[in-house]
C-alpha cells in the first residue's frame, strides 16, 4: 500500500492524472480503511443510506456517497460496489447469475428462502413485485448486516438470521414456496461427522466430498408442499461417482425437474460453468415423471439464454436410473438430437451467412487531424442537467441536442474506460467520469452512424465465432463417431 496523496501528487507533477470516478475513490476509500474486509465497509455504506448510521465512514467519503445516490439511487451505488466486491474475488453471487435464476423461478411468490444468502443478490433478484416475504441465514455477520440494508433500500421484507445453515439451522420450521441458494462450491468441512443422525438426510447422508447435496437436501427440507427450489451447483455434482446413490433416489422419487448447464463466466470467480438444478416437493400433483435438460453451455454469457429446440431434452425417469445416473444436460440432449448431418449443416450455414454479411459491415473512416477540437463535456454535467438518463451503466439522451448512439459510442473509448479502472485492477463501469466533446447534432450523427456500423460488425464476429466453434464441434464429433464421414 502506498500514499494515495504522494502518488497523485506525482501523477500530477507528471501531467500523468486521470480523474477516475467517485465509486472507485469511494473503493479506495473503504479499502484503506477495512482492508480485505470489504464486506463490513460496503454494510456501512448501506446503513448510511438506511438509516443515517455514519458508522466509521469520514466526511468526505460520506459526502461522494451523498452525491452519488443524488445522480442515481442508494440501491444502485450500494449494488455497483456489491459488483465490484465480487469483480475482486468474493464469493457472493454475482447478478448476471441472480438474474437467470430469478428468470427460472418466475414471478408470484409468497414467501422465499436463501441458506447461505450472502448480499442478498438472489433474494432481491427473484422478489420481483416486493410482495414476498423473504428469509435468509449467513454464517458472516457482515454479509447478513449488508442483506437487510439493502432489503431496506429496496423495500423488501427480510428476515436474516446469522449462522452455519448446516450446522445450526435456526429457522427450523420454515417453510417456503420458493428456496434459492448458490452453496459453497468444492468444501468438503460441511459438519457431516456432527450431522450423521440428522433427519434432512432425507435422501441418503452425503459422503465429505458431497457437500452440495448437503446443501440440496437443506433446501428440500424448507419446501412447503408443491414448492420449488433452484441450487446452482458444480458441474460434477451432476456425474461424481460418490453422489451416485443419493442422485438415484432423487429421480427415482421425481424430486428432480429440470438441471440447466450455464455457459462459461457466469461466475465471477472462475470461468467454469455451473448447473442450475430445480427439485420439487411433491404436492397435488404428485412427483414429476420426466427430467428436463437445458444444454445452453456453448452460449454466450451476455446474450438472452433462450434455449433452443436443440438444446433441450426431456428424459424419462427411468432412462436415468441406469449405472452412473449422470445428470449432465450435454450427455443427455446430444443422445436426444440424432441428426448430426442437419446439425452440422445448420451449424456451418450460420457460419457463411455471417462472413457474407460481415464484409461490408465496416463503415469507411477518413484520416482524421489526431484531436477533437471544442469543449469537453462530462457526463455527470449531462446528467444533472437533464440532459441524459443514466440507468445500470447505459446513458440514454433526453434531448434533441444530443444523439444517444454519440454518447453511448464514446463511453467505449479507451479513455474512459481507463476512469472505471481502480488502482487494484478491478474494472467497473462508471459512466458518470466518462468525457465526451462537444459537437454539433449532425455532427454526432455522422459518429453515432459509424458506431452502429462497428456494434453490428462486432455482433457479426461474435455471431461467426460462436457458429464457428459450434460448427468445428460437430464436424469433429461426427467424426470420430461415424456419424459423419468426408464427403468427397
């Protein structure tokens, strides 16, 4: 660590400084004075907002935080530094994730519960109409401080208690219509050796390597009749041999509905895929007589996750019951799909559609004199203004004076997306540092038609990659198992 005013005096004396955005001088700020304990700095965040509670915060940071949720929202700045946290490397769930979740729990539920809730990130983000009555428990106190201010912020109510959900269930008798939970990954100190006896093992005791089927069976254990709960779980999970047995008796009792393979990067932490498993307790309806497999691994991460026809696969019971029990969406919705040759012929069509359309997809730029000449506005002016909405990072124009393609293409320029780089290298966007000139309205047209033309191109090159790798897959699959030849 070193002085941040020696090293902005330098910068200065360098002609090197940038200015860089309140969320990360308010980053630097808590950082400086919590440390690793990041979690504890942005609880005190939220509690200022919630109820005034300065806490150790100093009167600067203090004010900058003021002011942000003046341009924006308490909710926002509070959930841009829970992003941040995770972009560094906590374990919280990240909202790309929550968001999916949410999606596959729908709307319309009473009351929901989180085992191991963390921020709070899958909660607010499956209570969509702020009627639910919600419940969590956290072994981190902070992590539970953090939860209810931001249940406060966002007029939810929240219930959380502070504890180890396996070892010290203390909300034993709840019941919900809806159990969300991201476990720990990979831990193998769950307490099974102090939990041999304990009657959620509903299903089998889970070996020390098994902790999320620990976890699952927690979940099930706090469903009321007909309730659903949805686990994001490791991708071995769904075939280790260990877990095989209790696997076999949730299928075989039609606990389980659907398991979902995410694409790579939903998780901040790590760049592997994770499954989403959905379980039922059986109500009216009896148990489920089929399982439903998404395969929407080969995605890509930012894109809408529809699953097409071809991802998907709905598997009987008693074609799972066999040896392994492997729950792995890909095994079973490749076995589903059959026609290799029409796959594969789709898949390489895409790909030459997409590099026809490509090439004259670039706009044709002139040299230009190396600067933009007048003033230089910011967007935090912009926005007091009136001129601009700001909403999760997007800037939209409000006025006929300013073109929204414009703005929204020169927020992409290196420049300003070195501002949203702290000192530690975590990236954020932050829009309101962002600098833009000062042109005439047809001006920022003859730019905002060049940044269409480059968003396009680049959508086109996504689009060719993605069909790309698709393609090469299953030519080389067919391949080598006969169910392609060359074709001479």
């Amino acid at each position: 660590m070193f002085s941040l005013f020696e090293i902005n005096d330098w910068l200065e004396r360098q002609r090197k400084h940038n200015d860089v955005s309140d969320e990360v001088l308010v980053w630097q700020a808590l950082r400086a004075r919590v440390g690793d304990d990041m979690v504890t700095g942005i609880a005190e965040v939220a509690e200022l907002f919630t109820s005034g509670d300065t806490g150790s915060l100093d009167e600067a940071t203090r004010l900058r935080l003021t002011s942000m949720a003046a341009e924006s929202s308490p909710v926002e700045v509070v959930a841009a530094l829970v992003e941040r946290l995770i972009d560094s490397g906590a374990t919280f769930t990240g909202s790309r994730l929550a968001t999916v979740v949410a999606q596959l729990a729908g709307p319309h539920h009473n009351v929901i519960f989180d085992p191991a809730c963390g921020a709070a990130s899958l909660l607010l983000a499956v209570a969509l109409d702020g009627k639910a009555r919600l419940y969590g428990q956290d072994v981190n106190d902070a992590a539970a401080r953090l939860a209810r201010a931001r249940a406060v912020l966002s007029d939810h109510d929240l219930t959380v208690v502070v504890g180890d959900s396996l070892r010290a269930d203390h909300q034993p008798g709840l019941r919900a219509d809806l159990v969300v939970c991201d476990p720990p990954a990979g831990s193998t100190d769950w307490g099974r050796d102090g939990l041999l006896l304990d009657q959620r093992w509903e299903f089998g005791v889970p070996t020390k390597a098994e902790g999320e089927l620990a976890w699952l069976q927690h979940c099930y254990s706090h469903l009321a009749p007909g309730g659903m709960a949805i686990l994001v779980m490791s991708p071995s999970v769904a075939y280790r041999r260990p877990g095989r047995r209790i696997r076999a008796e949730l299928v075989r009792r039609g606990i389980i509905t659907q398991v979902t393979a995410l694409p790579p990067g939903m998780v901040a932490a790590h760049s592997q895929s994770v499954h989403l498993w959905s379980v039922v307790r059986p109500g009216e309806s009896g148990p489920v007589t089929s399982v439903r497999f998404h395969d929407l691994s080969a995605d890509d991460p930012a894109g809408a996750l529809a699953p097409e026809p071809h991802q998907v696969a709905q598997v009987p019971l008693v074609d799972l019951l066999d040896e392994d029990v492997d729950l792995t969406p890909a095994r079973h919705v490749e076995a589903s799909h059959t026609d290799r040759v029409a796959r594969y012929t789709a898949a390489r069509n895409g790909v030459l559609d997409q590099l026809g359309q490509v090439t004259g997809g670039f706009p044709k730029l002139a040299a230009g004199s190396g600067v933009l000449d007048g003033t230089v506005l910011r967007v935090s002016d912009l926005a007091r203004a009136g001129l601009i909405k700001i909403h999760d990072g997007t800037v939209t124009s409000t006025s006929d004076q300013l073109d929204t393609d414009f703005l929204r293409g020169f927020l992409r320029s290196s420049a300003n997306t070195s501002r949203a780089t702290s000192g530690s290298g975590t990236f954020r966007a932050d829009v309101r540092g962002a600098r833009i000139p000062q042109l005439s309205i047809d001006e920022q047209r003859s730019y905002a038609a060049a940044f269409r033309a480059l968003d396009e191109a680049e959508q086109r090159l996504r689009d060719i990659a993605r069909f790309g790798q698709d393609a090469v897959a299953r030519a080389r699959d067919g391949l080598t198992s006969g169910a392609l030849r060359p074709d001479e």
